[in-house]
C-alpha cells in the first residue's frame, strides 16, 4: 500500500472497526444478532418452502412474500458473516474489492426489498380498491416483469456509486471504516479528495429508491384506508384492514431505520456513534428477522400449513 504525504493511495485493504466506542462488548453484542440471523434464515425459509410447495400460495400476495423472504436472506447473509467475524474472531480487514462487493450487494438488496414492499402495497390497493380488476391486472407477466424490474432497478442504481469510488477516489486519509461493513457514505468520507459527485449521487439514489417507494406506499395505503372506512359492513371493514396490518408492520421498520441511517451519515454529527452503527446494523437485521414472525402470526394461510407441516401427524 504507497502512501503519500500521510494519505493512502489506492489502498488494497480496509479495516472495518465494527461498534466504535463498543468494542470491549462486542463479543456479547454478537450473541442476539446471530440469534437474529439464524431466526432470520429460518422463518424466510420455511416461508419459502411453504409457498413454492402450496400450489393455492401461488398468488401475487404469497409471490411478494416469497420474494421479500429471498431477498431478506440475501441481505442479512451480506453483512452478518463478516459481522460475526469482526466481533468473534477479530478479523477487521476486508480487502477494496470485496468492500465494494459487500457495498453494491447491500444497497442492491436494499432497494430490492423496497421495491418489494412497493409491489405489495400497489397488490392490497387493486385488491381493496378495485377487487374485481385483481386477476386481470396482477397477471404472471405483470408479477414477472415487476420481479426483475425492481431488482434491476436497484442494481443498475447502485453500480455507478461503486465506480465512482473505484475510478474518481485515489487518496485517502485513513483505511479504517467506522462501521460494522461497507457502507456507500461510511467509505466516501475516507477520501482525502472531492467527494460532492459521491454525496450528490448517493442522494439522488436514495430519493429515486426510498423515496420515491414511500411516497406510493403512503398514497396507495390512504386510497386503501379511504376504501376500507367507506365499506357499509363492519365485518367486512375488519377484514380489509386485517388484509393490511401485516404489511404495514413489515414497512413501517424498514423504512424509519432506512431514513434514520441515511439522515445521520449526513446530518448528525450531535449523535453518538455507536448509536448510529447499532441502529444501522439493526436496520439490515431487524426486518428479515421479523418479517416471518409477523407474517406467520397475522397470515392465516401461512399459520395453518406452518401448523400442518410441523404438528399435524402425516395419516392427518
């Protein structure tokens, strides 16, 4: 690694700290988050195995909840590994590559998952909203084309961040990331160059992603509470809502803690860091850990064959 007046140049290795001010307690830190993943793993997977087995799951309410869980496991499994090793074996460094990897993959599976939620909510709204209209609208090729639409919007996205750092930053002031993995902002504020294209991008994605999915989350679910409150049977309004509160549950975490950590990178200096990396670490981890849990207990169909495949006797 050459060094330059005190910087680094083009350094091949990063050091990544884990929880400033918390590393004497990392070690324990590291008990209820892997406790967290391996829930995570296999709540998402049994929901995955119940929907691909169920032939009446294979609808698209049950289609984005699969997708969600897939997504969920591949975003947790991004950070935690290197998590657990930086917390339980001491193995900070990750080389420049594999940060930028870890990085693309991150915020790829983030956005992913937004678009997901999304996809979920425009799903309640037609089925609430316009039930009639449900079949037609949300077809195989609709569910097709959204799948791979919100999954290449978020990795074509995120891929110009990543070259940004790999061809315009050279020079940097430290090697040492003051984070638990490789975060977009975490890493730009390195540099020891002009970093204003970085921040301006990194802004402009997180508004063409987060933002834009939450503005039509929040329009879809006041047309739907709109709707739900204009239904002349009160059964019937229980249901509607009933239909919705799983989801409401699953999006309103991951976007608090997504705006949350986006805000502090940039703004909260006042903040204390450990506060700031535990609630990003959690904000990777606390949805792919409850997600099934909430919808395991608040969808019927996913309750009743959980129950079948694991109490029910096989002659049953």
């Amino acid at each position: 690694m050459l060094t330059f007046n005190g910087s680094f140049f083009m350094p091949s290795v990063f050091t990544l700290v884990g929880i400033p001010g918390l590393e004497s307690v990392q070690c324990w830190i590291g008990i209820p988050f892997c406790t967290m993943y391996v829930i995570a793993v296999i709540g998402n997977s049994l929901i995955l195995v119940i929907i691909k087995k169920e032939n009446s799951l294979h609808i698209p309410m049950y289609i984005f909840l699969a997708m969600l869980a897939a997504t969920d496991m591949a975003l947790s499994t991004c950070i935690l590994p290197k998590m657990l090793g930086i917390f339980w074996f001491h193995w900070p460094e990750i080389s420049f590559d594999a940060c930028l990897l870890q990085m693309g993959l991150v915020h790829s599976f983030q956005g992913t998952e937004s678009g997901v939620l999304l996809a979920m909510a425009l799903d309640r709204y037609v089925a609430i909203c316009n039930p009639l209209r449900h079949a037609t609208i949300f077809s195989q090729k609709l569910l097709t084309h959204l799948g791979v639409g919100v999954t290449m919007r978020s990795a074509i996205l995120s891929l110009p961040s990543l070259l940004l750092i790999k061809c315009r930053l050279k020079l940097y002031q430290t090697t040492v990331i003051s984070h638990s993995y490789c975060e977009h902002m975490a890493v730009v504020k390195l540099a020891a160059e002009d970093i204003r294209v970085n921040k301006i991008y990194g802004l402009f994605v997180a508004f063409a992603i987060l933002g834009f999915d939450i503005i039509f989350i929040t329009m879809s679910y006041v047309r739907i509470f709109v709707t739900v409150f204009q239904l002349p049977q009160k059964e019937a309004r229980v249901k509607a809502f009933n239909t919705c509160v799983a989801h409401i549950c699953v999006f309103l975490p991951f976007y608090l803690l997504a705006f949350f950590s986006f805000f502090t990178h940039r703004f909260g200096s006042h903040i204390p860091p450990y506060v700031h990396i535990l609630l990003s670490n959690l904000y990777l981890l606390v949805p792919p850990f409850l997600n099934p849990i909430v919808y395991g207990v608040k969808t019927k169909e996913i309750r009743r064959h959980v129950w079948k495949m694991f109490v029910s006797s096989p002659n049953s």
